[in-house]
C-alpha cells in the first residue's frame, strides 16, 4: 500500500480517533498505588486476504454464497498502563509506550514517560486526558468520537436508565389474584379454556375490561362510534393492583398508537385482529414496562 498511500510499512494511523473509557468512580481514592486504575493495553492481529478479482458472470454466479471467513485476533504485544499523574482537564500530549511480545510479561507504563526496560517492543503514541462524564456526554457527538450515535446514546459507569421491555401475561393464578387486577367475567381454574394459548413464548390473550370512569371513557374514543356503547359508571376498589387496560378505538397507525400512549403492540394488536377477526379480543394488555436499571 505504501505505492499508492504514503505511509510507513511499520506504521499505522489511527486517524485521531478518540476512545472514551469509563473508570470506576472513586478509584482515585485508594491509597495503595496498586489498586489505582490500571488499564491493560493489548494488540490484536489477524491476517486479511484480499478478494479475489471476478468478472461479471463470476460476481453473478457468486450472489448469495459467504466470503471468506476472517482469521480469530491473536493477541501479538500487551502491557499495563497507571494512570497515575493524570489531572482534570490535563491531556498527556504525545505520550510513548512501549509493548511486550505476549512471549513475554505484560510490560509496566504509565503516562508520566516511566516504564520497563522491554526488548523489541512495539511503540503506541496517543494522548490521554482525564474528564467528567458531563464532558464526554456534551462531546460524544463530535467527529472522531462515535459521531454515528450522538449524544444520547453514550453510557457511563454509574449512568442510570429506563429499559422498555415487553412482559408476557399469564392466567391469574388464583381467584383473588383475578379480582385484584380487575379483569371482566369469572376466574376459571381451567383459565377459561385460555390455559392452551398461555405459555412462555405466545403468554395469554386477557380480554379487555369495560371503561369505569368518566375520563376512560372519553379517552378511549368509544363515544365517538356511531353506535357507542352505553356507559355505566363503576367504582374501582382501592385494593386492586396491576389493573387489566379498558377497552379503546385502536388508532389507524402505530403513530396515533403511541402519541395517545394507549398499552399494549401495536404490531402484535393488528395481527391479533387479522387472525382472529370474529374474536372480541386483544393482544393489547400485553404492555411495555419501564425497568430501572443501573449501569
């Protein structure tokens, strides 16, 4: 490559790309040396084959079939980085470390210039800088740091979130467990002969409850048919917990769907309808819960 791009055979060029990783918070804090944050730096290799050249009816006869399978990473020279000396907001300009042959012990770097005496060793150059989490929340957007994601999606250790997972319903259990989630009709011990279609993978398909209050029944848009059912106004016990959704008009698109936040998929809704278009009968309280999690 060095005939057609100028470049050292011996060399390569990251190009500035920036890597941001996460230390533990308060790592700093401990007083022995060694439990410092350490970083181990390691050099993978695996041989790359050029692609064989085609003409047209090659290319053609090979649409479909896999290429070649790429050679696993080897590990080919590593080493352990201190951090120690870093400060706030202060890059480490052009920093050299050495790397050991994996033949041999990971060699001992830090970012102040002291290292071990190694034998042929490979050179890294790179820049470090110690920041904040706000820092790298506010940049990560930027060219040459993850410029694909933005902002948004950049996690650091300690970051809480809200995954969106879907849960799958199954029969109430007991009696009680039926009236508390406030679900129409009677509990069965056969499940209402829904025991068939409730397992881990497809879960149970529960009927929708009436509306009991006035402004479930304005939201769901059932007043507005033209043969809106009639309303009759029910008091909802205070005991009841995890309470089966009310009936609604389903949106036209998946749009409306999730602006108006009605529950359950919307996707899983239509193909409910589409197979089973004689059933009164939704998919919908098969809804998305926000989980608390933290990184």
């Amino acid at each position: 490559w060095n005939h057609v791009i100028l470049s050292e055979p011996q060399q390569i060029n990251f190009g500035g790309v920036r890597l941001f990783l996460p230390v533990p918070p308060g790592a700093w804090c401990s007083e022995a040396k060694e439990d410092r944050p350490q970083v181990e730096l390691k050099i993978l290799m695996s041989r790359q084959e050029e692609p064989p050249t085609m003409n047209l009816r090659e290319f053609l006869n090979n649409a479909g079939r896999t290429g070649p399978v790429l050679e696993s990473l080897t590990p080919a020279y590593h080493a352990v980085l201190s951090l120690e000396g870093l400060q706030i907001d202060q890059t480490k300009e052009t920093t050299t470390l050495p790397l050991s042959s994996v033949t041999q012990a990971p060699a001992k770097v830090a970012l102040n210039g002291l290292y071990t005496a190694v034998e042929n060793p490979a050179l890294v150059v790179l820049e470090a800088t110690l920041r904040d989490r706000d820092y790298v929340h506010l940049n990560s957007g930027v060219d040459g740091a993850v410029p694909e994601l933005g902002q948004e999606s950049v996690l650091a250790v300690g970051d809480k979130a809200l995954l969106r997972v879907e849960e799958t319903l199954g029969y109430p259990t007991t009696e009680l467990e039926y009236r508390r989630r406030f679900l129409p009709g009677e509990w069965s011990v056969s499940g209402g002969g829904s025991l068939k279609a409730s397992s881990p993978l497809t879960g149970w398909s529960a009927p929708l409850r009436d509306p009991c209050m006035s402004h479930e029944y304005a939201s769901s848009g059932l007043e507005r048919l033209d043969r809106a059912p009639p309303f009759k106004q029910r008091y909802i016990p205070l005991n009841c917990e995890d309470i089966i959704p009310y009936k609604f008009v389903l949106p036209p698109s998946e749009l409306e769907f999730l602006k108006d936040g009605r529950p359950g998929v919307y996707w899983r809704i239509l193909e409910d309808l589409v197979s089973e278009a004689s059933k009164a009968k939704s998919d919908a309280p098969r809804f998305k819960p926000l989980v608390p999690v933290v990184m």
